[in-house]
C-alpha cells in the first residue's frame, strides 16, 4: 500500500463528501475508485466540463462566437423563422 496527500479547497471537499455520503460512500474510498477507473480505461473516467456544465472545447467556441458578433463577424442576416430553421436544420446535419 502507499499513501497519497492532496491539497484541495474546503468548499470542495465539503461538497464532494456530503454526494459521497448520500451515496454510501467515503472520501477515500471514492478517490481509490477514480484512480482504479484511470488505470482500467487508460483516461480520465468521465467527461470533464466547466463550472457551467459545458466541455471546455464547447465553452471556448461559445466565447470565440461571443467575440466575433461583438466585431461583426460571421454574423449572419436577419431570416424569417422558417429561413433560420431550415439554416439550422441544413447545419445540424453536418
């Protein structure tokens, strides 16, 4: 056996241990279940998304898109409802 130290803020594991608690089980238990969980799948073992529930690589393109419409880039024309569902349709099926 051996032994891991992790730093980590309050709020955090305070939070990480009442969902550990309700479901049965214990911090340290729970941190020996990720780490088996790496070592099976050769990754991380979940997706890992942002404070706002989004991947990392969804929140950076929202941002870029954010940043071209406030310089009036990629910005398209104003369409009827049907023009921007249909726009919408033809795109999601990319």
């Amino acid at each position: 056996m051996t032994t891991i130290q992790i730093r980590i803020d309050e709020k955090s594991k305070k939070e990480a241990k009442i969902v550990l608690n309700k479901l049965g089980i214990d911090l340290s238990a729970a941190i020996k279940i990720y780490l088996k969980q790496i070592a099976i799948r050769k990754q991380i073992p979940f997706p890992l998304i942002t404070e706002n529930g989004l991947t990392p690589a969804e929140e950076m393109s929202i941002l870029k898109g954010s940043k071209e419409a406030s310089l009036s880039k990629n910005v398209t024309s104003i369409m009827s409802t049907k023009e921007a569902i249909d726009y919408l349709n033809s795109i999601s099926s990319v």
